[in-house]
C-alpha cells in the first residue's frame, strides 16, 4: 500500500518541478501573441518614425516557365515571391516568452505590403484564382514568419500571366523579352519603398525546371520610378526582366526542312520528259503544299504587321519561285512543240551561248533555202555553160518561179521526179539535153543522174526541214530545262541563306 502511495507522491513532485516543455512553449506563443495583437492595428503602417518609409526587400526566384501565348502576347509563369521589411510594433523579449524566436501568422492579421503585378492579365470569368489576381494578400496565402527583432519574411508560391510583347521577326530563331513589374498599389515612395534582394532573385538551380520549348537566358531585376501626373511622388517598383531563347530544333524538323525540300520538289519538272504531261501538275501539287504549310505558320504567330517573320518570307519566297519554275514550264513546253523555223538570233542564243554553259552541245542543220540557194547557183552555172555553147540563153535560168511539189508531183505508176511537158524543168531538161549532143564538154557537167538528184532533194526538202526545226526546238526545250534546274538550285540556296542569315542567332552558328 506505501509503495504505489510513494510512487504516486514522487511522479507529482517530478511533474511540477519539471513541466512538460511543448506544453509550456506553446503557452508562450499563446501568451505572445495575445500580448502582440491586444491593442495592434494590421492596417497601421509600421514604422518608428511614421515620416520613414518602411523599406521592402523584395526577390523573386523563378521556378518554370508554363507557356508563353505568341498569339495571345502574355506569358503565364511560377515563382517564388520573397518578401522582407521591418515592423516594430510586433517585437518582444525572448526570454519573457520561454525562448521564442519566431511566430507564423496570417497575412490578414499583420501589415503586409501590397505589392502586385502591374502588368498581369487577369480574366475575371476564369476558374482558377492564380489568373484573377495579381499578389498582394488575395494573391499570397502563406503565413509571415516574424523575428523577435520585428523582421517580416513572407514567402509564397504563385502562378502569374502577364503581358509579353511578341517579336516575331526572327521567328523561329527569335529571342524573346518579357517583363514583369512589381509595386505598391496604394503606397507611394514617401510611404513604402523596395529594393531588389538579389540574392533571392533569379532562377536558381535547385527548383528551377527547364521548358521544352523556351532556353531561359538570364533573370534580371532593377528598380524604377514611375512619376503619375495624379500623385506627387514617385511610385518605385521593381522590373523582372526574362530573356528566352527559343528552342528551334522542333521548327527546323517540322516547318522549316519539309518547305526547304518541297520547294525543291519542282524542279523535278524539268528532270521529267515533256511527253509525260505531268510537269505542270507537279508544280501546282507542290504549290498547294507550300500554301498548307504558310496556313499553319500563320495559326500560330500572332497577326503583326509590323514585323513579318524569317519563316513566313522564306514561304512566300518559296510560293514566288514555284509560281516562276511553273512560268518556265509552260514556257519549255511551248518551246518543245513549237514547229515552225526557229529564229536566226534564237538559234544563235541557244546553241553557241547557253548550250556551252550547261554543257550541251548541238550543231544546228541548215535549211532547205540554203540547200536550194547552194543548189540554184550550181544549176544555173551549168546552164550558163549550155547556153553559151548554143548561142541562144542570153543569162541564168530562173527558179524561183519552180513550184517543185507541183511539177515534180510523183504519178500513179510510182514514178517520182517526171516533169510535166509544159514545166521549166521539162524545158530545162530538153535544152540541156539538146546542149550535152552538141557539146562534149558539158557531158562531163550536167547529167540525168544530177537533174534527177536536184529534184529529189528540192521535192523532199520541205520534209527535211520540218525535221530539223522539231529537233532545233526539242534541243532548245533541253537546254532551257538544264538551265532552269541549275537556276533553280542556286536561287534556293541564295534564298534560304539570304533569309535566315538575318537571324542574330544564325549568324553566330557561323560565325
């Protein structure tokens, strides 16, 4: 019966020299705040002097960027807001409160500074709070840790979308600059000032989280003042400056490298043969492609007209040349069913000037005029030679009146080259004969063989020359195709390196 009296007795003793240390500590946080907040006002500006302004230290650590909206000209980000400042009506002894040293306590029961983000978008039918607000204690729902000396520190996760002026014109090798500007709403700089605690600010690499599209450059923070003609002092406020790189790989593999080859595509059409008719299909399938492609650059970046992107000029350029390689087509084509002669200056420009460069070489067969003027002149040589030794042609004969396809029109008994009785070749040949009987030497000169050898050839001649000015024009419509093809690659280059060349960032790869 003593013994579990004694232990009883002893147990007591040692709970009331020895109180359990929680119990007692938060006691004192109770006690604490009960002291701190029995006559405090959370509306009261803190200050010692209520003629200072109370200074903000003010950081922001950026923990990922979530989408930046071309279109749309925002960009919507997470951070780590950080906030400081000293508030001297909350100070208190330590040791009076068992040792306490810090206290957590809700925003709405202290002083906090209003500092919000001038420049957010913020859509008033949206069902997420993050794009309502824009900081501030609406925005920032952790507690504030207060120090017995009476520093603040308020640090808070958020969510803000913001405006972002989008500059496109080095679109996909563009770098972009988006601001964020923070400051006091209500405050003016008599009454709250800030100051950028760098050491809070950036991206750091412990939370911060790459984005797949966006290369995040630099962070950078720097204090303004803003003069409003409704207030007599300056506002101060701190600009976030974000400098992105995108990420062009993405754009290179799916827009940039499909446009570059199917704009080669069309000078396909000059590889294919004429005879296939499908060269002016290719080049309007082609066009067509390019056209896709310009619609679904143009659903993505924002309608500027003030700047036109790297993308969308390589487009229309590559729109503008396939319009020119189709241009060529119809061009050779006509050039290679054309059958009439060709001109003596076309000739000359095709076959001696632009058939050498490309590597082609063609000798042009001379017409059947040239033939008959060769011809004429032999004919009327030995004819001079009859009539001088007859006595009875006073000069040449002329031909020219000589309808060959009419007087030397072949019979129905399959005899070619008889002349009619009445034609001047009949007349000819009679003469000619009555001259080679009186005169031996000219035996040698004028024979039926060569009378018949001339009218063969001036009787097929016309034949001939349709021959050759097919094959003239065929030749023409092959060299323009090499000249074209070589053309065409060189101009893609030139204008695929002319337009992304621009690009401050293309010009450093090859630099």
């Amino acid at each position: 019966m003593k013994g579990p009296l004694f232990f009883c007795i002893i147990l007591c003793l040692y709970w009331s020299l020895f109180p359990v240390s929680t119990g007692s500590k938060e006691s004192s946080q109770q006690r604490l705040l009960a002291h701190l907040f029995a006559k405090y006002d959370g509306d009261g500006r803190p200050s010692s002097d209520r003629s200072r302004a109370v200074l903000v230290s003010f950081g922001a650590k950026l923990v990922r960027i979530i989408q930046l909206n071309e279109r749309g000209n925002t960009i919507r980000s997470q951070w780590w807001i950080y906030q400081q400042w000293m508030n001297s009506d909350l100070t208190w002894n330590e040791a009076d409160y068992n040792g306490t040293k810090v206290i957590h306590v809700s925003p709405r029961k202290v002083w906090a500074p209003d500092i919000i983000l001038y420049n957010s978008v913020r859509f008033a039918d949206s069902a997420d709070d993050n794009d309502k607000l824009g900081g501030g204690t609406e925005k920032y729902k952790t507690k504030i840790a207060i120090n017995s000396n009476g520093s603040c520190k308020w640090m808070a996760p958020a969510i803000f979308q913001s405006t972002c002026e989008i500059n496109t014109k080095y679109f996909p090798f563009d770098d972009q600059i988006c601001t964020l500007k923070f400051g006091s709403w209500a405050f003016d700089g008599s009454e709250l000032d800030v100051a950028v605690d760098e050491s809070e600010t950036g991206a750091k690499g412990d939370i911060y989280r790459n984005n797949t599209e966006w290369d995040l450059v630099k962070v950078t923070a720097v204090r303004i003042e803003d003069i409003y003609s409704c207030c007599v002092h300056p506002y101060p406020s701190i600009i976030l400056s974000l400098h992105l790189s995108r990420r062009y790989y993405f754009y290179m593999v799916n827009l940039v490298v499909p446009c570059s080859l199917i704009a080669l595509m069309v000078l396909l059409s000059f590889i294919l043969p004429p005879e296939s008719g499908e060269r002016i299909g290719l080049g309007i399938t082609v066009l067509m492609a390019m056209a896709i492609f310009q619609e679904l650059t143009s659903a993505k970046l924002p309608a500027d007209s003030e700047y036109i992107p790297l993308l969308a000029k390589y487009y229309s350029s590559a729109i503008f040349e396939i319009g020119l390689a189709l241009f060529a087509t119809c061009v050779i084509l006509n050039f290679f069913y054309q059958r009439c002669e060709m001109p003596g200056w076309l000739k000359q420009l095709m076959f001696s000037f632009l058939g050498p460069l490309v590597r082609i070489k063609y000798t042009p067969q001379p017409s059947n005029k040239t033939r008959k003027k060769n011809q004429k002149g032999l004919i009327e040589e030995n004819f001079d030679l009859a009539s001088q030794s007859e006595g009875s042609y006073s000069g040449p004969i002329e031909l020219r009146k000589m309808n060959v396809l009419n007087d030397s029109a072949c019979e129905g008994n399959g005899r070619c080259g008889e002349a009619k009785p009445s034609s001047p070749v009949h007349l000819i040949r009679s003469r000619t004969r009555s001259s080679i009987r009186e005169t031996p030497i000219l035996n040698d000169q004028v024979t039926e063989k060569q009378q018949g050898k001339y009218v063969f050839e001036a009787a097929d001649g016309s034949r001939a020359d349709e021959i050759n000015n097919i094959t003239d024009w065929q030749m023409a419509a092959k060299i323009l195709d090499r000249v074209v093809l070589v053309l065409g690659i060189l101009i893609s280059v030139a204008t695929f390196l002319a337009i992304f060349m621009q690009a401050p960032r293309v010009q450093e790869m090859f630099s």
